[in-house]
C-alpha cells in the first residue's frame, strides 16, 4: 500500500490521529486475510476501512474494539460459507456451525464492550463542540429513574390486589357459584381430618381396601 493511499484510508477516521490511525487500519487488515464472497478483493482495503469507520470510533480503545468486532463478523461469514459447501451432516460441517456460533457470541461481548466504551464522556470533543456527549444528561437520567421508580410502585400494588377481582365472575353465574364455594371453604390447615373427608371427599385406605379398590400409596 502505497504512502498516498494509506492517507485516503486514515482520512475515513477523522477522530482519532494519524499514527493512531495508520497502526488501527494495519492491524484491520492484519486480521482479516479474505473477504467474505460479495466484496471485490481489489477494494479490500477501502472495504475494511469504510467499516470501521461507520463504528466511529473515537480513540484507540474503540478502536481496537471495533477490529476485534469486524474481525469477529468475517470469520463467521466465512465459516457459514464453508459449511454451505459441506455435506450439511458432515463432521467438518458441524465443527464450522460451531465456530460460526462461537464468533458470534465473540461479537455481542465485542458489541457491549464497545457500547460500554462509547457512554464514557470524551471531554475535549464536548468541549469543542465536535462530538455530542454519549452521557446521558443528569435531568433526563433523573426522570427516567423516577419514572422506572413509579412504574414499578404500581405493577407493585396491581400485584398486591386479590385474584380473582371482585366483578370477574358476574357476566357467569355457574362461575361464580363455584368461585363463592371455593372461598366459603375452611382453609385446608385449619380443618380436622374428618371435615377433610366431608369435604374434598377423601377415604382412607382401609376404607378403599374394603371396597375392593385400595389405591396406591402415592
């Protein structure tokens, strides 16, 4: 690559500095050998290039991790497409379905890493008026937190009501008489053995035994 076109390149990455810039987009191409099919292998260098720049990275540390992430994105492209080319239930098939799953989870720890990353303020784009601040303002952050605080005070209470409500049963009569004798019932700890019987109907075993259908204990 000649000294000019390295300039283009570093170009597409206004934020951060030219040294920095260059080293980043070595070691972009670095990491990825080929391109995935699709993308012209003539134009390889402005392709990586122009992807790592729609991440906007605004320093080194974002930087390294957006050509962790691309990086992450190729090999995955490129083992999905070598599997196509396998039989599907194949060993070697299956090994790359496994490692496309593998970069992918590679990908979202790089994806929360960078987003981690970018809510960090960069007081000298702010400052200058360059960059908007990535930090959430204090008053936005307070009334999305007393709203939070008041959503869940009411999912709270509504989970604090009894069920069934009061009016849940009355467009069904039969339901309702039901629902009436289920709560007119003695709680099941209070009740004596014998008030057990009369009313969930239970027998003891001998008593089954003596009809000729003793149950299995259970």
């Amino acid at each position: 690559m000649s000294a000019s076109q390295l300039s283009a390149l570093c170009a597409l990455l206004p934020a951060l500095a030219t040294d920095i810039a260059a080293g980043v987009i070595a070691d972009l191409l670095a990491a990825i050998p080929r391109l995935p099919a699709g993308h012209d292998p003539a134009t390889r260098e402005l392709t990586l290039v122009r992807r790592l720049a729609e991440l906007h990275p605004r320093d080194l540390e974002e930087a390294m991790l957006a050509v962790q992430f691309i990086a992450a994105s190729c090999v995955a492209t490129l083992c999905a497409e070598a599997a196509a080319g396998l039989d599907p239930v194949s060993k070697e098939a299956s090994r790359l379905r496994r490692d496309v799953a593998l970069q992918q989870r590679v990908q979202a720890t790089l994806h929360r890493a960078l987003e981690r990353a970018r809510a960090r303020p960069m007081l000298a784009d702010v400052e200058s008026g360059e960059v908007r601040p990535t930090v959430m303002p204090a008053a936005t952050a307070t009334v999305r937190r007393t709203a939070a605080a008041a959503q869940a005070a009411e999912e709270k209470a509504e989970a604090a009501k009894p069920w069934p409500p009061d009016d849940v049963f009355d467009g069904h009569p039969d339901l309702k008489a039901l629902n009436d004798r289920w709560y007119s019932l003695p709680r099941w700890e209070d009740m004596t053995m014998e008030e057990r019987r009369q009313t969930w109907g239970y027998k003891p075993e001998s008593a089954n035994a003596a009809d000729g259908a003793r149950q299995p204990a259970r």
